[in-house]
C-alpha cells in the first residue's frame, strides 16, 4: 500500500489501522506514509489512545483520529467529509460492543485434541472477550504437560505464578491473589495466571484438589475465568475441571486424526465425566484450503455444537517470536459470544458530537 500511493501522484484519503499486519511497527507506518506524502489525508482507527501516543500521531499531522473497535459506515463518512483539522473521536459503547455481559459469571474450560492449538485459542478467546465485557477476566494456565500461556502472550517469566501460590493455597491469599498474576501487556483487564514449571499432577492430589480451591479463589475477584487445559484426559486437574465448568470450547482440528481423537474424548466426557453434550462447544482451528469442510466435521460430530472455525494464519510464528506486536485473526466471533450468554443489545455511542444510536456493521 505503501509502495502504491508512493508512485502515485494523487492526493489521497487514507482510511487505516494501527493494528495492521506487516514488518513496520505502528509510529513507523505513520513515519513512513508521512515521507510519502503531507498532503494525504489520514483517517486513523486505533483501539486505545493514550496521551503520548496521540501526541506523536499530533506531530506527524495525524488529526482525524477514531479509537473504537467497531465502525459503522456513517462515522467514516462523517470523518471523510470533514474538512476541519481536529476531528479527534472517543466513541464509547455502553458495555464496550454488542453484547450485555451483566450475566456473565462464568468458568469456561479449553480443552481438545492433542497438538489442535488449545492454548492459542483460550489466549485469543480471552483477548477477544475482554473487548466485549467491562469486567476484567482471568486465564489460567493448567496444562500441566506443556505450559505455554506465557510464550503465546509474550509475558515475562513469572516467579510467582501458579506453582508459588500452589505452595500456599492453604493460606489466605485469596485477597491477594493478583500479585501472583501478570497483566496482558494491551488490556489491562486481562490477567494471566502462568505456569512455567512442570507440575505434576500428583502434586495437586495431595494438596487435597488445591486446583479447586484455586477456582474459588480466582473466582472471588473474576467474574469470567479461562482455563488452559493439558489434552491428557487422564489428569485428575483435567477431570476435574472439565466436571466443575460451566462451558467447555473443545478444540480441534479439521483432520481426520483430530477428528477421531475428538470422538474418543467426547464419548468419554460423555460416559464417564457424565458431562452434559449441552455444556461442550467445538471449535475448529487451524482451517486450510485442503481442509475438512463444516459440512463434513459437523458430520462427524453431529450430536455436538461446532460454532467456530478459525483459519491458519502463518503469522502467528512471527507474534509468537516477537516479530509482530498483533495480529488479526479473520473470524466470525458471535457464535461464540452467543454461547458464552453475552446478549446482542441495540448500542448507543456517545461521541464530542453528540449521541449517535444505531446498529454498527463490523469493518474489518
């Protein structure tokens, strides 16, 4: 894009994000378009705004400047046709979006398949639900076989993590449960409970099912809590979670390997977990071009719910490894948010122009 308007002689309106995906991180994208061209116009969309951060964008005659997540047609039409310099926007919906999450009190289990990408998907479910609700939100990091949580959210090694408050559960830390938690570096209403030891699970046996007074705990200060989960059904953590969740998301991928995996745990869950179907959402990760079709994957599956299915994005090598700060995951999210209990609600957005009541289309 970059490349285009340079060999172009117009004069442009630029409608973009500060959250885009490429080698250029988000000051220098500005910095970069700016040597381009000052006569192009900007309309820049960004998540959050911060004093120092709309300062720079001020300098580099960045002046049309929206922060919100969700956009509807109308705004951007109102930003493109304003000829006035400052048009600086803070639109914010009631309860941050769509949904009304005063009923959300909710455990919410991952588990899945071996390899299907359980942690990912509780990191991204949890950055995507945090945008939704007011309240902050907890993810913790149960896989006692392969931790990961840490790696996948680029944290700082914790010291006092899980294995640290395990080793005083039976002490009264549930006041001050967040200092053994780490922040998620863009939401501040995110906390992680990371495990970056092996802890073995006969550990957590004979601390009497510490793991539960755990959830009780965390659940005092939290009103919503993720929890990672080991793909080892055989854990005690793992049964025991799975049986005192209030929603399972069960992972998968769009394989038949994956698939039939899947089938043995569910009918486990099933037969001896006594887990209601009703409880367990599948969700299809990883999709490809020479993937299983929904159609064939509901198929197999068909006595379960499948309410989502998020695509491969080569990309997450780079986040992981601290090439890229963010990136986006193309997805249809409100099955999901639908079967957490957020209801769908007619949004009213208050701006420094006045009320604007309307249905908002998404623009990615």
């Amino acid at each position: 894009m970059i490349e285009h308007i340079a060999n172009e002689k117009e004069d442009y309106i630029l409608i973009t994000r500060d959250n885009l995906d490429g080698v250029l991180d988000k000051k220098m994208y500005i910095k970069q378009i700016r040597l381009i061209s000052s006569n192009i116009k900007i309309i820049y969309i960004v998540d959050t705004l911060d004093k120092e951060y709309k300062e720079f964008l001020f300098a580099n005659e960045v002046f049309n400047i929206i922060e919100m997540e969700c956009l509807s047609i109308d705004i951007l039409k109102e930003a493109i046709e304003d000829d006035g310099k400052v048009v600086y926007k803070s639109i914010n919906s009631i309860n941050d979006g769509k949904y009304d999450n005063k009923n959300l009190r909710k455990m919410i289990a991952v588990f899945g398949t071996n390899g299907a990408g359980k942690s990912y998907v509780s990191s991204l479910l949890v950055k995507k639900v945090s945008k939704k609700i007011s309240n902050k939100i907890a993810l913790i990091d149960m896989n006692l076989t392969n931790p990961s949580i840490d790696i996948l959210n680029n944290l700082e090694i914790n010291t006092n993590g899980l294995l640290k408050l395990i080793n005083n559960i039976d002490n009264d830390v549930s006041k001050n449960i967040e200092k053994y938690m780490l922040k998620d570096k863009r939401e501040s209403k995110i906390f992680y409970l990371t495990n970056s030891s092996y802890i073995l699970d006969k550990e957590m046996e004979n601390k009497e099912k510490c793991h539960l007074k755990l959830y009780n705990m965390v659940k005092q200060i939290f009103d919503t809590v993720f929890i990672d989960l080991s793909s080892d059904i055989t854990l005690n953590v793992t049964k025991d979670t799975l049986k005192k969740s209030d929603i399972i998301y069960f992972v998968v991928n769009p394989q038949y390997i994956s698939i039939r995996q899947a089938i043995k745990y569910l009918e486990f869950m099933e037969n001896v977990l006594y887990i209601k179907k009703e409880k367990i959402n599948i969700i299809v990760n990883k999709s490809q071009k020479d993937s299983l079709g929904n159609s064939q994957i509901k198929s197999m599956l068909y006595n379960y719910k499948v309410i989502g299915n998020l695509p491969y994005n080569p990309q997450i090598d780079s986040y992981i490894n601290g090439a890229l700060e963010n990136f986006n995951v193309m997805s249809d999210f409100e099955n999901i948010y639908e079967s957490l209990g957020l209801e769908k609600r007619r949004n009213i957005f208050y701006t420094k122009f006045g009320i604007i009541g309307k249905y908002l289309n998404k623009i990615n």
